[in-house]
C-alpha cells in the first residue's frame, strides 16, 4: 500500500466521490489508505449510514440505492 494518492490512467482511473448511475443508485469511492474502515452517512430524504467495501490499494466503495441525485 502507498501513502500517495495514485494518479489516474489514460484508461479512466479511478474516479473518486459520488457518481450517480441512474435508476435510484449512487456509487461512492473514497481514497483512505490508512483508515481500517469508510461509511458514507446520507442526510435525505432519510439518515443512513452505509458502510463501504474494501476495493484494494486503499480504496473503499459501495453502491447506494434508493437515492436521487
């Protein structure tokens, strides 16, 4: 694991934050190397916290459901 934040490649990379994919569902990524675990808490329409997955090489992910951008 490294401690400095990967550059994306000219294929895409990583994208890191929020993405809203559609149909009601968004995609958090987070770069935290040193944390042993990431959550995402939501505020509306209702509060939530969702724990995100492991990816590698530091990165954390999870898909949300039932949400508008």
């Amino acid at each position: 694991m490294t401690d400095s934040l990967p550059r994306e490649s000219s294929g895409g990379g990583a994208r890191l934050g929020a993405q809203y994919l559609g149909e009601r569902r968004c995609r958090f990524a987070v770069w935290a190397p040193k944390a042993e675990s990431m959550s995402v808490a939501l505020k509306e329409p209702f509060e939530k916290e969702i724990a995100l997955a492991r990816a590698g090489d530091g990165y954390f992910e999870g898909v949300v459901e039932n949400v508008e951008p």
